[in-house]
C-alpha cells in the first residue's frame, strides 16, 4: 500500500484506501493523501473547482494559464498535449519537466485564442476598432517566426532605386560613431562613439534624451606597455565604447569596448545597472553584442577569441558560459529567436555557427578556395559541378588557368570582418576581398558569393601608378526573416539586396547616399503607429483639404527603417580616414511599400 497518492480532479468516482485500512469512494475535488493527512490542493492562477472540474474565473493573461484543458469549450482545446493522461500535472499552472519546446508553443498558442475569443465573445473588445487584418496578419507572423524561415518576401514592396525624402541625420560625437541601434518599438535610438560616450536619442523628433559620457579612471597606467585593471565600481566606460545591443523589450541595452567592460543599463531609466569584466568578462577589447529575440539572452564577442553567453533577466542578471573555437579576433556576432548564434573570426577565416543547448558549432570555412585545404580534407577535389581529372595535361592547365583568373577576380579573402543571420538557418557575411557570401547550414561552403559588392578602392602610387583595391565590406544588416539585406562600407553609398525565393542567390534592387565610413547597420520594421506620427509622414500625406491622411501601409506590408552608424574612420581602428562631407553621427532612412515617402 503506497504512502500517498493522487487522485485525478475528473468527477469520477475511485477507491481510496488510508492508513486504517478503510476502503471509500470519493468524487469531487482532488484530494493527497500522505499517512492519514488529507488536504485539498488549492487553487491558482483564478481557476476554482466545481465537482471536481476547474473553471475560469475570468479571462486571464495567456502567460498565467493553466496547462489544464477545459472541457467544455471543445475544438482545440480537446487535445490533451501530456502523455500521461491520468496524472493532472498542469492543474496548478506549473511547466512540465517533459513538454517539448513544440508543445508549449502549441499549448499557449491554442490559451492565446481561446482568451480572444472569449474576450471577444464577453464585449470586452469594440468591433469597431478592431482592425482584423492588423490581428491576422500578426498571428501570422508570430507563428512563422517560431518556423525560424523566412517567410516574408517584400523587397518588390519598395522602390530602392530612389533616395528617401525622409532622413532623420544625428549630431552629438566628438569622433567617428561606432554603432547605432534603434528600439523594435520606434521610441528610442542609441549610438556610441569612439570618444567613449553613449547617447539617447527620441527616434520621433531627433532630440537628444541623454548622454552617458566617458569616465576618467581614478588610477590608470596608460603610459605602461600593460593593460590598466578594470575598475568595476565606476558605473561606466572609460575607454572607446565599440558596439551596442538593445533587448527586444527595449528594457536593456548591452555596451562592450576597449576597456574590456561589458556594462548593462536601463535603457527606459538610463541609469547603469551592473557590469561585467575580470573573471566574468572578457580578458580583451569586446567587440560585438547582440541580445537573442524575445528575451534577455545576451552574446558578446571579443578580440579574446571567445564568445560568452549572459543571462540579463532580472532574477538572474548574471554570467552563464563561454564558447571556444576561434582562432583569431571575434568581430562580429548575431542572433535571432532560436538558442544559436553566428560569431565571425576575422584573420582565421571562419564564421561558426553555436548551437548552444548542444553545446557544439559548425564551422564554415571562408577566404575561397584552398588546394592545400582540399588536399587535407581528402584529395584533390574540383568544382562541385564536377571533379577535376587527374591527367594535368591541356585540360588540366587551362582548368587551373581558368581558376586563378577567377580568383584574381575576386581577390582572396583574408579577413572577415561582419556577419548577419537572415533566419535561422542562413546568414550572410562580409570581409576585406569586397565580396559577400550567402551561407547555409546545409552545406560547407558558401552557396552564393557576389564578388567586389561595393567596388574598387583607387589609390595614387609614386611607383605603382594607381592600385585598385577592393572596398571591405564594414557593416551587414538583415530585415529578420525576410528577403531583404543591406550591406555598408566607405564608397558614399549603403546598397540594398534582395534574396531570390529559394534563397540561393541575391541581386542589387538599389543604393542609398550615406558619405563615410558604414560602422554599423540595421534594418528593423516598427509598428505602424510610429509612421503616422510627424514628421515621419510628409506633408503630401497630409494634404490641406484631405479629411484623413494617406495610407502608408500597402497589401499588409509594413514600413521599414533602416539605421546606420557613420563615421570618419572604421570603429575599429585608424588606418582608413574618410573626412570629406563626413559628419559623425547616425542616419535612419524612412521607407514605405512603393515609392519611399511619396505616395
């Protein structure tokens, strides 16, 4: 006879044996029963049981449902996702140990519309204001997010081939700026700059909100060949501040530079919340953030070769791992909604991809190809259309010809410098031979690579007359999964691509005016009550006479944003000056489906 048991909370009747042997039946509410105690489990989360069934008091939040299936509703709600179906383990709201990512998914999807409907069905909401394409097409987006795919083909939305008639341009750094990062919401936009200094900017009207400027070390070494200990009691930088990160929520924003500092603020409040360096931090210069979508999950890269992993909610607010592997600089660093990241390794010619529950990653190899690596990984080996015959006669000769011509095309790669995922299984990554290659992973080597994407660098020679280099490709953005991608470098120009439907290759659909060196970039889709605000709609939208403004939302596709961090040098180091027209600071281009801004 077992010291305790549970009873289902069904309305059915089972026998009860207790420590004096007596055999009952009982039909209610569920009942434990350990050594002769009885107590009734009480209720949570506003469920009360009534003959033993739990009813909702009233409609809650879907975060705070229970896992408990209501029978009464049917349809969906009929499917019982637990696989022992007579234990009762979500009565009290708690997670099960054994649901799979997929069933919760499934399971707070099917609760999220039940509380509409019901919501609906009570008067809670107006009718008449509700906008039901609006909901749809949300739902929508929501779910194939989840898929991790690209799912949303608009770049023939948008006309590219023309310049934005609406720029918001920012003026507040001494130096070149290294990074800007806007907030999902459209409220806000952060920038850093190389004199050490972060600024808060309202991204409607362009004033600026706040500045967390450089603090002086009380004790510093500069003048010795060692590197000055961190000081983690002052509550900001005090060195070059090179990158940022904004939390989906806009709640926190992630800053990382050369004083080895990782540093989290609020970014609501502007006030330091905590920082990281020393045993939990990076041992070098941090060099890349990037927060994982929907949640507090923050990745840093440095020039430390390392990648480490942070939990920013506020029960944890704390150091989780560190990933290895690269063998060189980490320059580069993005995520999306999935637990993976994709970092870049600069001089070792690798991007990996992290899978970090598994703990393990997938290592591309970039800089074109190599016959020394090819011998390693198994013979001589040609195109993948075909392989290479072993006779080195003719053939052969004008064969290998034919490959060092088209090598010397696209120049080798030595470095790459940036990287962007696109969805959860494609990025694209940029590097010093001008080239940009799309990437799976699928497969080993890159499936697509558009050579020289921001041209040649032309420079006066005493000896060599003029030498043509290839522009480096500084800055990569993506729309999350979509099939549009940016790409900066110092030409004048930010150029935008777009992916062809089976993701196999991209073509240039236009180029923006951007004068100076392209730090950083970022495209991101706002809601659309951002872009009925002045003075993001123009005065043609707003006509004189017109009772309502135009739409500017057309066929369900949303308005876009793209921002970028400008300045006179590259955020990382001096050898490459551009001064000319430069002003540094941060630009945010307006477009709307079809012409940009004007119709």
């Amino acid at each position: 006879m077992p010291d305790a048991f549970f009873t289902s909370s069904k309305p059915r009747k089972r026998k009860r044996v207790d420590s004096t042997g007596k055999v009952s039946s009982s039909a209610g509410s569920a009942t434990l029963s350990r050594k002769g105690l009885s107590a009734k489990r009480p209720a949570k989360n506003g469920l009360t049981k009534v003959n033993g069934v739990q009813k909702r008091k009233s409609r809650v939040a879907d975060e705070e449902l229970s896992d408990q299936t209501d029978e009464e509703n049917g349809g969906v709600d009929d499917m019982d996702l637990r696989a022992d179906l007579d234990e009762d383990p979500g009565a009290s709201g708690d997670e099960d140990e054994d649901e799979t990512p997929a069933q919760k998914r499934l399971r707070l999807a099917k609760l999220y519309l039940e509380s509409v409907k019901e919501g609906l069905a009570d008067g809670e909401f107006d009718a008449a204001e509700i906008d039901k394409e609006l909901i749809s097409a949300r739902l929508k987006q929501d779910v194939l997010e989840h898929s991790g795919r690209v799912h949303l083909f608009i770049a023939d939305s948008f006309d590219f081939t023309q310049s934005p008639t609406r720029v918001l341009r920012t003026r507040g750094h001494r130096f070149s700026v290294t990074s800007a990062v806007a907030s999902e919401s459209g409220k806000h936009l952060f920038t850093s700059g190389k004199e050490g200094s972060i600024i808060k900017w309202d991204l409607l009207t362009g004033k600026r909100l706040a500045t967390f400027h450089k603090i002086r070390p009380r004790s510093s070494n500069d003048k010795g060949k060692g590197k000055a200990p961190v000081d983690l009691d002052i509550q900001g930088h005090t060195d070059e501040v090179l990158c940022l990160a904004l939390s989906s929520d806009g709640q926190h924003l992630a800053s990382g530079g050369r004083d080895r500092k990782l540093v989290v603020w609020d970014a609501e409040k502007g006030e330091w919340i905590k920082g990281f360096s020393g045993t939990l931090g990076h041992k070098d210069s941090i060099s890349a953030l990037s927060f994982r979508k929907g949640t507090h999950q923050l990745y840093s890269a440095s020039f430390d070769r390392t990648v480490k992993v942070y939990d920013l909610s506020p029960s944890v607010m704390g150091y989780v791992e560190t990933l290895f592997g690269h063998q060189d600089h980490v320059l580069s660093l993005d995520s999306l909604r999935g637990e993976t990241c994709v970092s870049v390794g600069a001089r070792d010619k690798t991007a990996r991809f992290w899978k970090i529950v598994e703990e393990s990653q997938l290592v591309f190899r970039g800089g074109g190809r190599s016959r020394i690596r090819e011998v390693l990984e198994g013979g001589l080996r040609g195109d993948d259309e075909g392989e290479e015959s072993a006779d080195e006669g003719e053939n052969g000769v004008r064969k290998w010809e034919r490959e060092k011509e088209q090598a010397t095309k696209q120049f080798i790669e030595g470095s790459i410098e940036c990287v962007a995922m696109i969805d959860e299984t494609t990025f694209v990554s940029g590097g010093d031979s001008g080239s940009i290659c799309l990437w799976t992973t699928q497969k080993k080597k890159p499936i697509f690579t558009q050579p020289l994407a921001h041209g040649f660098n032309e420079a006066n020679s005493e000896t060599e007359g003029v030498i043509r280099t290839p522009r480096w490709i500084t800055s990569l953005a993506s729309l999350r999964y979509s099939d549009l991608i940016a790409s900066g470098s110092w030409e004048g120009d930010i150029r935008i691509w777009k992916l062809d439907s089976k993701l196999k290759s991209f073509s240039l659909v236009g180029t923006i005016p951007a004068p100076g060196v392209v730090n950083s970039l970022q495209l991101l889709s706002p809601p659309i009550e951002f872009f009925e605000q002045s003075p993001w709609v123009t005065s043609s939208q707003h006509s004189a006479g017109a009772a309502e403004p135009r739409p500017i939302r057309k066929g369900g596709v949303q308005p876009i944003l793209l921002v970028a961090g400008i300045g006179q040098e590259h955020r990382l180091g001096r050898w490459l000056t551009v001064k000319e027209g430069v002003v540094n600071g941060a630009i945010v281009f307006a477009f709307t489906p079809g012409t940009p801004m004007t119709q």
